[in-house]
C-alpha cells in the first residue's frame, strides 16, 4: 500500500480524487490517496508551492515529491528536501501554453489591436501585414514547452529561431545557445516569447542591455517566469519606443498591484497568470506513471536537475 499526500490547492483536490484511483489501479498500484495522511506515514507527496506542506523533514517515509507546477524556483531551495523531485510536464499544460502563445503571436502579427481598439469609423486599410514566413519569431527556453510552441509556430509557416542553454536539434527551428546564440535570437526577432526555466543564470535575461540588442519595434510576449524581465528596464525601452509592445502573463509580483505601471500602459497587456494551467485530469496521467516507476524502481519522469534549477 502506497500512502500518498494531497498537498495542492484544495479547489482542485476532487479533480485529482477522482482521476488518480483508476490510474493507479490500472497500474497495479495499491494506494491511499488523501489530503490528510499522517507524516509517518507518507510515501509520496503531490505538491503545490501553495499548498500546506513547506517542511518535508516531518516525512520520514517520504520517498519522492511530484510538484504539479512546471516551475519549480519555490521548491529547489528548500533545505528540508532530501529526496527526488519532478516538475510537471503534461498534455494540458503543453496544449494551453501552446494556445496562449499562438493566439498572442497571430494577434500581434495582423496587427489586431489597431482594429479592436481603432472603431471610430475610419477605414485603415493602408497597411497589410506579412505573411507568416516574412515574420521571425524568437523563443527563449527549448524546453517541453518551448519546443512545443516553437514546432506550432513553424506549422503556420513562421521562420522560428530558439535559445537554449544547452544545444539543441528541433526540426522547424533554428537553434542557438551561447552567449552568441542569444544576441543573434534578440537581434532577429520581431515577436519574441519568454519559456525559459527561472534560475539564477535566467534571473533579468531581458533587462537593459539585452533590450537594447533586440530590434526597435519588437514585441514581448512573457508566459514563462515574471523573474525573466527587469521590469523597470523594460518600461523605459516602453516609453521610447524601442519595444513595440509586451504581452505579460507573469510577474515579479503576483497578483500584480492595482497601481503597478504595467496596468495603465498603452503598450503593454496584462493577462493574469492564465496561459497555461495544471489540469488533474491530465496531471493524474503523469502522477500515476511517476508513482509507478518509483514503486517499481525506475527512473522518474521529469525529475529536477538541482544543480541546473530546473
């Protein structure tokens, strides 16, 4: 019998009730899942940083954490953790990032924002924009997620480029990495989206020298980590034009204050931490191979590089 701790956002506790039983039945996997299990006896813990559980020293049974977020900045630290950690890298998330990013790249690509907020009766039919092959999308973090969304973006036929720490081959995108390879991403692109992991080595990748190497004009669009952008560096490049636009989802700051800047910008969106979401009914999927491969002493899916951050 496996004896594994809900300890996520209570809102989603009867999602993952009721998707994970069948799973790990299916598995042959005996366990008890539940939001209130006594310390010495968990196995396992399904994790949120927001959830109930910081101290993982109250867990002597503990043999593996599955955090449901993709990043894991708010866990890594924690010295209390001394066994292995997974991130979660599941369908849904991949889709609904996918999505926000598509819609976001293809809404600043037209240029819908001069006609949805341009009704006042003048027929503005001067300008056309490219197709999607005239337009260069660049993409920091080749991740699970980025590769995802760059592959997307290369099927409706935009010429996709893509910065990783490490090197990496995606059919549909040209790779950089390097020092070298970011300031060729930045120079090149004209929408350029934020996916990378955050870690001390991604803390303000775009502040004000790298702003200063991307094209003027250029659009941002932030689903990744608020710790990705020096915010008050980009308000400036804002104001003078230099970026055409930011497109922002996450924020140094959550939930963002009524009086931050960013609210009342004419060149910035605020969406609310919505791109992507961690679903239980496709979460559980993950959950359930995890647990069966640590109870059949296999190697995790996802499991976090701590000396990498992610």
């Amino acid at each position: 019998m496996q004896h594994i701790l809900y300890a996520g956002n209570r809102a989603d506790w009867p999602g993952y009730r009721a998707a994970l039983p069948p799973l790990l039945a299916a598995r042959g996997i005996e366990a008890r899942l539940a939001p209130d299990i006594p310390a010495d006896q968990v196995n396992y813990i399904i994790y949120a940083p927001d959830g109930p559980v910081q101290d993982f020293s109250a867990f002597p049974g503990l043999r593996a954490v599955f955090s449901l977020w993709a990043g894991v900045e708010k866990i890594i630290g924690n010295a209390s953790l001394n066994v292995p950690l997974t991130r979660m890298v599941d369908a849904g998330l991949a889709m609904g990032m996918r999505d926000y990013v598509a819609a976001h790249v293809l809404r600043h690509h037209i240029g819908m924002d001069t006609h949805i907020h341009g009704q006042d009766g003048q027929w503005r039919n001067t300008v056309f924009p490219p197709l999607a092959r005239d337009r260069s999308i660049g993409i920091l973090g080749l991740g699970a997620l980025g590769a995802n969304c760059g592959a997307a973006l290369a099927q409706f036929g935009f010429r996709v480029t893509g910065w990783s720490r490490t090197q990496k081959n995606i059919a549909g995108i040209a790779c950089y990495s390097g020092d070298d390879g970011l300031k060729t991403v930045l120079e090149t692109s004209e929408i350029l989206v934020l996916l990378l992991p955050y870690t001390d080595n991604t803390h303000h990748v775009l502040n004000a020298e790298t702003l200063a190497q991307m094209r003027r004009g250029s659009i941002i669009i932030n689903p990744g980590r608020g710790g990705l952008v020096d915010e008050a560096a980009l308000l400036v490049a804002l104001e003078r034009g230099d970026i055409g636009h930011a497109t922002l989802d996450v924020f140094q700051t959550e939930p963002l204050p009524a009086d931050h800047p960013f609210w009342a910008h004419p060149r910035v969106t605020v969406t609310p931490h919505i791109a992507a979401s961690s679903r239980p009914e496709t979460c559980a999927e993950v959950l359930a191979e995890n647990i069966a491969r640590s109870t059949h002493g296999e190697d995790l899916l996802f499991q976090v590089d701590r000396s990498a951050g992610y």
